[in-house]
C-alpha cells in the first residue's frame, strides 16, 4: 500500500456529502411541517397559501446557504443547485398535509 499525500485527498468524503444532505432535507420538511400548521390555522386559501410556501421555502435556502460559505459549499453538496432545489417535492407535499389539517381541524373543532 502506497501513502496518499494531502494533495491527492478528495475535496469531500461521500459520507459527510449524504450526512448533509439529510440534515438539510431534514430542515426543509420540518419548516415546511411547521409553517403549514401556520398556513393552515391562520386560514390561507389557494394562491395565499402556494406563495407562502414558496417563500418560505425560498427563505429556507437563503438561510440555509448563507450558512454554508461558498468555500466549504463543495463539502456540503456537490453542486451548488442541491442547496436550492433539495426536497422541494417533499417539503411541498408536507406543506400541504399540514396545511389542510390543521385549516380543517380549525374548522371542525371550533366552538360556535
């Protein structure tokens, strides 16, 4: 077996690429769960509530990539894109679950 020197090391290790990958999935579904309840108890309807989650999760990835300095970005992800674009499919379909639940448990539940 031959040594590598430190030149020849990868930019990022596989592992710690999945890892963060996860962590910042993770925070966009939960923020996603979170600000549905809002959209939802706060009674957004139909567009009101589509531009919400745009902008939530759009202001998610500024956070998210103000964060991750474009130096260490490359340990992150692979490709920058993965910053914006990661989870939007699950985080939107989480939006939705619990902005229909809690708009229609606000609905059923409330006192007249």
């Amino acid at each position: 077996t031959t040594m590598t020197s430190s030149s020849e090391a990868p930019k990022f290790i596989p592992q710690n690429v999945a890892h963060n990958k996860l962590l910042i999935y993770k925070c966009k579904v939960f923020t996603s769960l979170l600000f549905g309840l809002y959209a939802g108890l706060y009674g957004l309807l139909a567009f009101q509530g589509l531009s919400f989650f745009f902008l939530i999760f759009i202001l998610t990835s500024v956070l998210i990539k103000s964060m991750v300095q474009i130096r260490t970005a490359q340990t992150v992800t692979s490709e920058i894109a993965d910053l914006w674009m990661y989870g939007l499919a699950d985080s939107f379909l989480t939006f939705v679950l619990f902005w229909t639940l809690a708009y229609n448990g606000k609905w059923l539940f409330r006192t007249h």
